[in-house]
C-alpha cells in the first residue's frame, strides 16, 4: 500500500482468566496489557452475561493520526528534479 495509512490490523488474543475486584460501589478489572485499547475513554455495555467494552472513535483529526500506524514506505523526493528556489523566482 504505497503512500497510504492504515489502521493496525486485529488481531486474536487468547482469553484470559482475571479476578474483579471492588472499589467502594464500583466493581473493577484489571486489563492485561496485551488488550492495552489506543484510546482514555471506552463504552461499556452488556449483551446477555457479556460486558463489551470498545474505544470511543477519534473525535479530532490529530486523535485520529495518532491510531494510525506508520508508514515503512520512503517517500520520493518530489524535488529533486526541480531548479533551486532562487532561480524559480528570479523568472516571475
């Protein structure tokens, strides 16, 4: 994919077996790094027995660049070929 970005593939992890733990009315769990989410903020929500926790989506344009992954490709020198600046002007 030359010149462009993408997102960080998903990948499988195998589930882990973690103990809850309380916080005054809270109940609290511990994310084994391996699921580290790119995001500060999630939605939280129950389907059946299941919790289902995701990132909130990027909301400005710099929290969407940092999601992304780089890119291994160099970048052509798109100058090269052209006349020094200083001679660009001198002919306007």
């Amino acid at each position: 994919m030359e010149g462009k970005f993408w997102l960080e593939e998903e990948t499988m992890h195998d589930p882990y077996h973690v103990f809850l733990g309380n916080n005054g009315h809270n109940q609290v769990l511990t994310i084994p790094s391996e699921f580290t989410l790119p995001n500060t903020e999630v939605t939280l929500r129950k389907e059946g027995d299941r919790l289902i926790i995701e990132p909130v989506p990027a909301t400005s344009l710099l929290a969407l660049l940092k999601t992304l992954k780089n890119v291994p490709d160099s970048f052509p020198d798109v100058d090269k070929c052209l006349p020094p600046l200083d001679d660009i002007c001198s002919l306007c």
